[in-house]
C-alpha cells in the first residue's frame, strides 16, 4: 500500500443540504435529472468525480476540481435542478452547499468509506451494497459510470485491480471514521464563507481559491482553507 499519509493534489468533499429539512430526492427521476447535471460537470468542465452518495435529504460529491470554477458550475447545476423540483413542487428553493478540503490520500480513503456508509448510517439499508445511488456499487463493480473515476483511489491500495479491490472492501469494514457531516455543521459559523445570493451583485474578493469566479454573491465572512459554507435561495 501506498503512502496514505502523503500530501497530494487536494480533493474536495461537498455536501448539499436543503434548509428547513426539506426533500432533496424524492422520486426515481429526481435522481435521473440529478445525474445527468453531475454527468455533464464532468463531461464539460473536465472535472474528476471520485465518489458520491445521493439521499432523500442529502447529497455528497468527493470531487477534485480542475479549475477554479468548480464552485461557481457546481452551484449552476444545482439553480437548475431545484428548478426542476420547484416545476414539481417538491423540495426546498433553500439549501447549503458546503466544502471541505481534503489533502492526504488518507483523507480521501476515509472521506469515501464515510460517504458510502451514509446509505446504512441513515438507515435506507442494512447493507451499502444494497443502496443503488451510490458509487460504492460502482468501486466493487456491480455497475458502471463512465464519469465516476475509481482508478486513483484504488491504486492506493495496490496496482493490482484484484488486490486493490480486496484492500478496499476491507477498508469499507472499518469503523471509527470521521463524522464529515458533523464536522462540517458543528464548525463555528464565523470560520466559514457564507454567501447569499444576490441579484448582480458582485463579489468581493475571497480568499479560498475555489470559489474565485463567483461574481454573483457578497461575502460576509473571512474565508478559512479548510471549510466553506454558501446559502442561498434558488429564486433569487
């Protein structure tokens, strides 16, 4: 095995959270119309998706951007499918897109077993294996995406596929990972950037080098590298 604890080229770990306990996935197309926004992500904007579990009231995506506009495209595909359950009425027009840094291979691995097992820690199955809008069926192989990339972080394991895949599943049964989701809610508001959308209103200069091509929001806070936070209302 590889070197976990080595930095490498940082990874983002995302959560999208809609306010008021709302609905983010409701029925099988929501899924369908958010997959295909995820697809063209990457398809357009090259962008690397390495993982990702989609819930009733939340989504994770553990990305690795490849410009400085993720965050401005990942929060334009997000505009366009609360459109999509606003034309339903369903879901909330609020919601919170949060980011977290991750820079070890270590990091990476844990964020991923994290974001698999919220199928079975929220209490949709017993086993993750049985969760379909997830991308662990993906890594063991159950089915195929051709916009999910498995290959970097099971090469952490082993060059080998067999090997690599056999590592992994045992990584998976492993407990005592960090909680990403508290982590990410119960960090201090005045450590995060918290924007709100607001019509031709431009931005002022950040800091966190993600987020530099906004120009439709105000920031109220001092960025930190770690964390981000934005809120913002979809009908603005």
């Amino acid at each position: 095995m590889k070197n976990l604890f080595r930095p490498v080229k940082p990874m983002l770990l995302v959560s999208i959270l809609p306010q008021e306990s709302k609905t983010l996935f409701r029925v099988y197309r929501d899924y369908l119309v958010f997959i295909n926004l995820v697809r063209e992500l990457v398809n357009s904007h090259q962008h690397h998706i390495h993982g990702f579990s989609w819930l009733g009231s939340e989504a994770w995506l553990l990305i690795r951007p490849e410009s400085e506009q993720l965050l401005a495209q990942v929060v334009s595909i997000l505009k366009r499918y609360f459109l999509w359950l606003k034309q339903h009425d369903t879901g909330s027009e609020e919601f919170q897109l949060r980011v977290m840094e991750l820079h070890t291979s270590e990091q990476m691995l844990d964020a991923l077993r994290y974001v698999h097992k919220r199928p079975t820690t929220c209490g949709q199955v017993a086993d993750p294996l049985d969760y379909h809008w997830h991308s662990y069926p993906v890594y063991n192989q159950f089915w195929q995406l051709d916009w999910l990339n498995t290959q970097e972080l099971l090469g952490y394991f082993s060059s080998n596929r067999i090997l690599a895949m056999n590592a992994f599943r045992q990584h998976m049964q492993r407990s005592g990972e960090h909680d990403y989701k508290a982590i990410i809610e119960q960090e201090p508001k005045s450590s995060y950037v918290d924007y709100n959308l607001v019509q031709n209103q431009a931005l002022a200069e950040p800091e966190y080098p993600y987020h530099a091509d906004i120009t439709s929001y105000e920031t109220q806070l001092v960025p930190i590298p770690s964390g981000l936070q934005v809120t913002f209302n979809t009908t603005s």
